[in-house]
C-alpha cells in the first residue's frame, strides 16, 4: 500500500511539473508571436532594392519612429526597383494607401521612395507623396527644398543620410506648420481649395473694431437726446431776442481760375506670375491628384 501511494505521488509530481513547463513554453511563444506582431505593425522602412545595411535600416527606423512620434503624422521611407509598370508617383501613392497608412481621418502623413531603375545602377528616382493634412504643410515649394536636402546624400549613394535629413525636414516643416497664403491646387480638375485660419491679431482686430464703433454711436445717440445745449442752439436762442437781426443777400460770382486733369494707366494682370494656379503665388501651392485608390496625394520628386 505505500509503494502504491509513493508511486501514486511521484506521477502527481511529475504531470504538475510537465504542466508548468508547458505553460511556460505556451506563454513565451505567444509572447514572441505578439512582440513580432507588434514590430511588424510599428514598421516604416521597406528596403526592398536592398540599398541598407542592417545597422542602418535600424538607424533609419529609429529616426522615423521620432518623427512620427514628434509630429502626430504618418511616415515611411520605402526603397524599391521599377516594375515597369507604375511610375515613381504611382507606386509611392499604392504603397502608402494599399498598406493603409496615415493618422486620423484625413489618412494624414507622408511617404519617401527611392525607385531604383535596376539592380546594380546607381541612378533613380526620388519621390514624395503626401496625404490629409501633410498635403497642405508640404507645399511644392517645400517638397522641393527637402529633395534639395537629400540630394546631398543621393550623390554619394548615402541612402540612410538621405533617409534620416528626410525624417529632420519633416519635423522642421511640422512645427512651422501651414503656411501663409496655402492652398491646393487639383492638377487634373485645376480646382483651388485655398486655406483659410484666423490669426489671433486678426480676431483681436475684428472684435475690437466692431466694438469701437458701436460705443461712438451709443454714444452719439446719448449725446444727442442728453438735452445739452450746445453752442449752436445758444446762438440760435440769442438771434431771438435781437429784434434788429436782419440777413442781407449779395451777388457772388464764381471764377473758375485753372483745371488739371490727371490721367493715371490701370495695370492688368498678365497671369505670367500666377502660372497654373489660377493667378495665386506659387510658393503656397501644393499640387495635388488622384490615386488609383481614389485618394488625394500631393508630392513631387526628381531624379537623381
């Protein structure tokens, strides 16, 4: 009877010590399987024509995570080949809205592609494409001094330098945000949605303005049915009592002496300073299409 109970008890032991590992062994890979989840959804950099290094991907990674952190707004750096079929402002803008980036409704952040023209060539395209808000941050003036930025980088074949200034200037453009005088312009309908904010000056001036004109009539309107008397009605009160007052009439004759005429040229707008934009300055422009998927973008890029 004890040998069975002893038996008995180191089976018991032994099942309790299988189910614990077991546990364990169920619950770090769960855990692996939801931080690899995790990485994979916290991923920005796609380096699909192989131009970094592990440790740079990692670097690039880690600035683009800041920025997105910093600035509120979506952003991935994507390097590929040409296909042949899609053009660098296509493939940019499938890539961004296919894989379903962008923050809030509006879809708000912006994507750079570097698009290799072939394995071993050194020469391609740089593309930006922006949606939501970025699109009115991003004007095209600004696209442009951020490939101005990169350039630098491109010549020498520094993909993760150029990566990293791309990932600063869209903090800096952030922070400085829209710009004065912004506005869309839709190159395929030519329709112009022009940015409208209220300054803090310009609501201070509209309320105080208003306010100081309804305080001189409130007060005009006091001081008229005050029933003051004023200089004029004295005067007007002491005529009544002179009995000699009489008014006499004169001739007068008027004499024109000289007359000038002045003629002053009206100036026309020749639309050379307004391009496309329907007569508005470019520098606030941002140019916007439409994507495969239906969805606005703006971006610009160049070769390099």
């Amino acid at each position: 009877m004890i040998m069975g109970y002893n038996r008995k008890m180191r089976l018991a032991a032994l099942v309790t010590v299988f189910m614990v590992f077991w546990t364990f062994v169920c619950g770090m890979t769960a855990f692996g399987a939801q931080a690899e989840s995790g990485s994979a959804a916290d991923q920005r950099v796609f380096d699909m024509a192989g131009l970094l290094s592990d440790e740079e991907k990692d670097k690039v990674e880690e600035s683009i995570a800041s920025s997105r952190k910093k600035t509120g707004m979506d952003v991935v750096a994507v390097t590929a080949f040409h296909d042949g079929k899609r053009s660098a402002m296509e493939y940019a803008d499938d890539f961004y809205d296919q894989n379903g980036y962008g923050t809030g409704s509006k879809k708000s952040g912006v994507l750079v592609l570097l698009y290799m023209d072939a394995p071993g060539q050194r020469g391609g395209e740089s593309w930006i494409s922006t949606s939501g808000n970025m699109i009115r941050i991003l004007t095209d003036s600004r696209i442009e001094a951020i490939q101005d930025d990169m350039a630098e980088y491109l010549r020498y074949m520094d993909y993760s330098g150029a990566f990293m200034r791309f990932a600063e200037d869209i903090e800096y453009y952030v922070d400085q945000g829209i710009q004065r005088g912004q506005y869309n312009y839709d190159t395929e309908t030519g329709e112009i949605s022009v940015y409208k904010s209220i300054r803090w000056y310009e609501a201070a001036f509209a309320l105080i303005v208003p306010a100081m004109i309804a305080g001189s009539v409130c007060l005009g309107v006091k001081g008229r049915y005050s029933m003051k008397q004023s200089q004029r009605d004295r005067s007007n009160a002491l005529l009544a009592y002179r009995a000699d007052t009489r008014f006499m009439f004169r001739n007068c004759n008027d004499l024109l002496l000289n007359k000038f005429v002045t003629s002053v040229p009206i100036p026309r707008n020749t639309g050379g300073s307004g391009g496309s934009g329907g007569g508005h300055s470019s520098s606030g422009r941002s140019s916007t299409h439409t994507s495969s998927g239906g969805h606005s973008h703006g971006g610009g890029g160049r070769r390099f």
